[in-house]
C-alpha cells in the first residue's frame, strides 16, 4: 500500500509492507498550492507512478488534497468519529485503486470547526501508544486541540497559532524589532514568553512586550523571536483547561513537539510525543477496516 500525506505546502509518501512499516519514503515541495487544477494525476504519476506499478497497488491518501483547492473535495465526517466512520466515508479518486481520507468536523458553541489530515495522524498515535482515551495537540499554522474517548475524536479545536506568529513576525511593528532569521532556539527567553502569556489576559497585551523589552535591552534581540514563539504558544495552552495529572500526547515535528513539552512542563503537565511516524500508522489503521472486496 501507498500511504500518502498531501498537505498545503507538502507532499509525502511512504510503501508499506504487509504490516503497515513503511520499507521506502519520499518528499516533495509540491503541497497542493504548488499543483495546478487539473494537474494532480500528473504530479501523482511523477512522485509515486514506479510505486504504483507494483503487482496489488493502491493508494490511501489524507490531508488537504481532499480540500476544495485539492485533488477531489472529499466530504467531512462528522464527530464523534472513529476509525470505522472515517473508513465508511472515504472518497475513490480511483475505485479500488486510490481513495482520499475524509476531514472530520464537529460544533463548538454553535460554530463549526474542521480539520483535515490531523485524524489520520491521530488515530495513528492512538495506534502507535495503545490507547483509546488521550488529550492530544497538534502543533501547526493552525493547532489543533483534540479530546479521544473509547477510540473516538469527540470534539476538537482549533488555535491560529503559527499563522498569528508569522502575522505579527512578519507583518506587525514587532518586525522593526526582530532580527531577520530566527536563529538559534533560546530555551530561556522561550519560557520567559510562556510565563508572561500565562500569567495575562490577552496576547494583544502580551505581544506588544516583544517590542519593549528590547527597547529598554532587557531582552537581547537574537532571543525576541523564542520569546515571541513562548507568547503565542503560552496564549494556546493558556486557553486550555489542564490538570496536572492529564498527561497530553503532542504530535508533530520535533522542533514543534519539543517547544509544546517544554511549555507545559513550565505548568508541571506531563507529554508524550509522537513524530511524522503516526500517518503512516494512521492511514495503515485506516486501511485495516476495508473489506478486501473493495480493493479487488
């Protein structure tokens, strides 16, 4: 089976063996914005043809190439879910060859929230730590926060963080301030920005210290992107309703997922972390719930 990850920015695959480990993997800088209409069977070909030319071939695919901008808008599925709705509501791209992992939605307060891509990494990490019951966050451009029960994505949330930190890095007075590269991750100046987010209101208060803390050089300027990466992080967590004996799975990069351990060790939380490894594990979870039948 191919097992593939098509998001706004990416692409990733990966061949898996008759028990889900994944024998080659590849990436490309062809996330769906990079892809044309129309265009998508043709850099499919060219990324994964070889692969796809082997005797039993077929594909699974999650993320936003099931969006309105990707490949075939697939539709979302509603929470509670798990991984037997999820598998009942795939959409073929090719019957029996290539199929597209729904999205997943469900209703905040009256407002509809969705993802795509994050179930399959979800139900992946469930896998991948033998448990049916977690709290999990996915660090990102756009975070999401998700509660399992008995196998099953309940209800989930989504935080702008990464976006905000571009916005007001890039595009805010703050960037007058900043250096022009990141630089080196600066452990301190990190927990400082989380301390201070946790301990106030509103990251429109909060942010605005990026600029004065350098002005009056109480903050070096090669430590103000870290501090400013602890602000907006610190205003997610701040957000959440932890306890201290709630250990939360985190899933993501290791860079993210390091960032996200640290900052609720500052709350005495404990976290588990999970890497790219989880979609693999997650569409092969997936697959597992399809009778034999649809892929002859």
């Amino acid at each position: 089976m191919l097992a593939v990850d098509w998001g706004t920015t990416s692409l990733r695959g990966a061949w898996l063996d008759d028990r889900g480990q994944a024998l080659e993997e590849r990436a490309f800088p062809r996330g769906i914005l990079s892809v044309a209409p129309g265009e998508f069977p043709s850099v499919f070909q060219t990324c994964f043809g070889d692969w796809m030319q082997r005797p039993g071939a077929w594909c699974l695919m999650s993320g936003m190439v099931g969006s309105k901008q990707g490949w075939l808008e697939a539709p979302y599925c509603a929470c509670p879910a798990g991984f037997a709705e999820v598998a009942a509501t795939l959409s073929w791209v090719e019957p029996a060859r290539i199929a597209i992992v729904s999205g997943l939605c469900c209703e905040n307060d009256g407002i509809p929230d969705v993802m795509r891509g994050e179930e399959t990494q979800i139900f992946g990490a469930l896998q991948l730590l033998g448990r049916q019951e977690a709290l999990v966050v996915l660090p990102g451009t756009h975070s999401k926060w998700v509660r399992v029960q008995a196998g099953r994505i309940q209800s989930f949330a989504t935080f702008m963080t990464g976006e905000f930190f571009a916005l007001l890095r890039q595009h805010s007075i703050l960037s007058r301030t900043l250096p022009a590269s990141d630089g080196d991750f600066d452990s301190d100046a990190f927990d400082q920005g989380v301390t201070h987010a946790l301990r106030s209101n509103s990251l429109l208060h909060t942010a605005f210290s990026a600029r004065t803390l350098s002005l009056f050089d109480r903050l070096p300027v090669a430590a103000l992107p870290s501090y400013l990466s602890g602000l907006v992080i610190g205003e997610e967590l701040r957000a959440q309703t932890l306890q201290r004996t709630t250990e939360v799975v985190i899933i993501g990069s290791a860079s993210l997922t390091q960032r996200y351990q640290q900052a609720l060790a500052l709350q005495h939380i404990p976290a588990q972390c999970v890497g790219a490894e989880a979609t693999w594990a997650g569409l092969w979870a997936i697959a597992q719930t399809l009778s034999p039948n649809l892929l002859k």
